[in-house]
C-alpha cells in the first residue's frame, strides 16, 4: 500500500519532501510580487496626503480589481489605501463645507 501523496508546501519551496526533483515542477518566487498600483496608492497617500486623496482612492479600486483578477498579494495595501484616502477626502469635504458656511456668515 503506497502513501498518499503529500500536499503542495506552502512555504514557496516549489516543491514537497520526498517529490522527485528532476520532475517536479518549480514556481518563481518573487520577494515583492505585491500589487505595483496598490503599494504606489498606500506610499503616495500616506507620503502626499490630502493632495492625491481622489487619484489614489481611485487606485485602490482599480488595485483590488487586479488583484482579484490575478491573485496577486497587496489587498490590504489597497483597503488600506481606499480607508485612508476616504478619510482625507471626508476631511477636505468638512473643511470645504466649514469655510463655505463661514464665508457666506460674513457676508450677511
């Protein structure tokens, strides 16, 4: 009676103990094989700010389109990205909204 073959290791490895190398299939390992446009919006949100809240806020939908699409890593760069660029845009709406409101007092 022969063992049951063991699973893929999850480890990145390429392979599994007692697989024949000469047959066995190997898989690239890239060290940063994250999403290029989520770790771009994640690093220019954080680094720029308010300034590209609406560009990278966009990014992180189209990041996690690709990332669904491809199965790359980087998903909760792009969350993080979208809550982040979320939250400057709320505060620049308030800010609008507060000196709006403070200019139309003054003229009354």
């Amino acid at each position: 009676m022969a063992d049951p073959p063991l699973p893929p290791s999850r480890f990145g490895a390429g392979f599994t103990v007692g697989a024949d190398t000469a047959t066995a299939p190997r898989q690239a390992v890239a060290p940063h094989d994250a999403n290029k446009v989520a770790l771009t919006a994640f690093v220019a949100v954080l680094v720029l700010g308010m300034f590209v809240a609406p560009v990278t806020f966009a990014a992180s939908f189209v990041a996690e389109r690709q990332i669904c699409r491809s199965g790359q890593k980087g998903a909760g760069l792009a969350t993080a990205a979208k809550v982040i660029s979320a939250i400057y845009l709320l505060m620049g709406l308030v800010a609008l909204g507060l000196w709006l409101y403070i200019r139309a007092r003054g003229r009354a």
